[in-house]
C-alpha cells in the first residue's frame, strides 16, 4: 500500500503544503480548517442524548463499589478513540491534550466519596454549576491564555448559561419511584431524581460511571476515611470535593483548544477537535488504571469486581466516547461559551424522558410539573446559548 495515501488518510483526503493555513475539507487532521456551524449544532444534539443515555445498559447489574466499572469504561472509550484516530489517518499525537484526559478522570474518581458525603443531589447540583461556569468561562474570557470566543450576542448568552444553571434545581427535586431501592436509607417516596441511585444519566458526562457502581452493592464495607469525619466535616469535605470535581470537567478540553489556539508554539497543530481525541482518552485510561490499581493496593489486592458489569460497562463507555467526540466536533464548530450551557443541561432531560417512558419511575401530577418547568428551562436557555453564536 502507498505509504502517502496510509499516512495522509482522511475523509476529504485533501492535501496541503502549509499546516499552519486553513485549508479546504473539514474533518482534516493535516491543517487547519473550518468547520460549518451547523456540525455543532448536529454534535450538541449527540452530545445530550448520549450523555443522558449512556448509563441505561448498566443500570440492571450489580458493579461493586465503581472503580472497577469505571476502569472498564475508560478502556471502551480508549477503544472508541483508537477507532476514530484510525479513521482520520493516525495524526500526531499531543501530549499535552493528555492532561484533559487526566483531568476528567480524576474528578470522575470523586464521585464514590461524594456521594457518602453529601448525597448526589447536592454534589451533582454543585459539580454541574461549576463544570458549566468552568468551561463557559474559559471561552468567554480566555482563561490560561486561551483566545477568547467571539459571541454575537452576549446578553443572550448569559441568559442561556443562567437558565441552563437554574435547571439542575428543578430537576434536583423531582422525585422518583425505583424498582429497588435496599441500597438507599431514605424511602422511595423522598427520593429526588438526581438522588436516585437508577438515575446514573447526568452532566458530564462519564461521573455517572461511579455512580452506578457504587450504590449497587449490598456487602458489607470497611468505613472509608472521610466516611469518619464529623457531619460537619463531611459536609465541608463533600462540598469541596464536587467544587473541585466540576472545575475539572470544565477544565477538561482546555488543553487540546490551548494547542489549537497556539499554532506558533505547535506548528501543523490542526484547528479539528477530532484530531486530539486519542490524546485525550489516552489520558483517560492512564489516569485511571492508575487509581485503579492504587486502589487494588488500599483493598490488598481485593478489589470489588463484578463480571456481569463487562459488556455493560463497555457499552455505556461506547456511549459516553461517542457523547464526547461529539462534544469535540460542536466545540469545532462553535464555541465552548456556547456548547457548555446546551450540552450540561440537556443530559438531566434526557434521564427524565428515560425515567418515564421505560423505567416508570417518574409519576405524579407534581413530579410532571416540575419536570415540564425543567425541560422548558433546559430548552429556552440551550435555545439562547445556541442563538447567541
């Protein structure tokens, strides 16, 4: 085979001999290009039915207490970045794009000790918020030397990321009737939507991989550290750890669009959010093998797996990489100041929907009220981000 055509493969299979210009085609990892603002829309769109969907083929299993269901998606969405890296023609790999990779992971981890600390209603309304503000600000503003985005019309703007923001407390108080709820102290009846362990679908993304796991498991288990502070303690703990954990996930493509950005400091760097993909979920497995076996070291050697969790987790990691490449491909497009209010609260719609229609958990004319004021608030503000642009 021509080692030419091998190494320059791409689906416009157009070359050029300046990297640094723009250049025609638009999925092009061999210089930069621009991509058709309607791809973004079509990602965003992607992005919130996988992400509110990617959980569901785990939602029946048993998967320990999340390290190991976690470590299995983190291989599945390696894979997926493979496969991709592979279709655009194996471009240069950045290491610097890695750190996105280890910076959605490791707040990926927080989720276990968030969740026995202040429960997921609190910590997923706090790590929602600041994964939002996180990545809106950093195209709004240019944090880390990042160029700032150039929005039409800001006002809109900000009323989007407001209503997008204001959602998660509506549907932070709906409440659900589960199937099972033995792994839960409080009743079904006051179990809000995004307190209910069969709710895993939510923001970002991929902390829900923890989630599943860890409120699925009837053994016994050794107090964790912080599971031995004071509720004082544990509330302060809780709270900064999903502060922190937020911030991260907005933080998470910085890396990659700091190389874009930067085209001096990476000459024939491409403008195509594709193209940095592998990079970032290579960061990902790494990160997370990792903690995966510091962890087996903390169990010694004991870790909690389950095998039925396997297929299923592979599945939902399947899910949550396609969710995130279409992410990718949107911030191409458009602008993270506009994708960040669409896709992080479009994903607690999507769960809903889920709740209602397949697993009947969402009843009552109050809990319909609330979901109705939810998802018009979801909409009007991903309507506003998106007309914004």
């Amino acid at each position: 085979m021509d080692m030419n055509f091998t190494t320059n493969l791409s689906f416009s299979l157009i070359t050029t001999d300046d990297q640094n210009s723009t250049c025609p085609g638009i999925i092009r990892c061999d210089c930069r290009t621009d991509v058709p603002s309607y791809y973004g829309y079509i990602g965003v769109g992607i992005a919130v039915i996988f992400f509110g969907s990617n959980f569901v083929p785990a939602k029946k299993f048993k998967t320990g207490d999340g390290m190991f269901f976690q470590w299995v998606l983190c291989i599945a969405i390696w894979m997926t970045g493979l496969a991709i890296n592979a279709v655009i023609g194996f471009p240069k790999f950045y290491p610097l794009a890695m750190l996105g990779g280890v910076l959605w992971e490791t707040g990926n981890i927080t989720v276990v000790p968030i969740l026995k600390t202040i429960g997921l209603g609190l910590g997923m309304l706090l790590w929602c918020t600041t994964n939002l503000v996180a990545g809106w600000a950093s195209g709004k503003f240019g944090l880390f030397d990042l160029e700032v985005e150039k929005i039409a019309n800001p006002t809109l703007n900000y009323i989007g990321v407001a209503l997008s923001i204001a959602s998660f407390s509506v549907f932070l108080v709906i409440k659900t009737t589960p199937h099972h709820y033995d792994s839960m102290d409080m009743p079904p009846e006051s179990n809000p939507l995004m307190l209910d362990d069969d709710n895993e679908s939510a923001v970002n993304y991929a902390s829900e991989a923890t989630l599943v796991s860890s409120n699925r498991n009837g053994d016994d288990e050794e107090p964790m550290f912080f599971e031995k502070f004071s509720p004082l303690g544990k509330r302060i703990f809780g709270i900064s750890l999903a502060l922190v954990a937020g911030v991260f996930y907005g933080f998470s493509f910085d890396p990659a669009i700091y190389v874009i950005d930067h085209p001096n400091t990476f000459p024939g760097a491409p403008s195509f959010g594709l193209c940095y993909v592998f990079s970032f979920y290579t960061g990902t497995l790494i990160t997370s093998t990792i903690y995966f076996i510091i962890y087996c070291i903390v169990m010694k050697n004991k870790p909690k797996v389950y095998a039925e969790a396997i297929l299923p987790g592979m599945l939902s990691g399947f899910m949550w990489a396609v969710a995130h490449i279409s992410w990718f491909l949107a911030n191409s497009a458009l602008a993270q100041a506009i994708t960040f209010p669409i896709v992080s609260a479009g994903p607690p719609l999507i769960a809903s929907l889920w709740g209602i229609c397949l697993f009947k958990e969402i009843r009552g004319k109050k809990n319909f009220i609330l979901l109705a004021i939810g998802s018009a608030m979801t909409i009007a503000g991903a309507v506003c981000a998106g007309a914004s642009f």
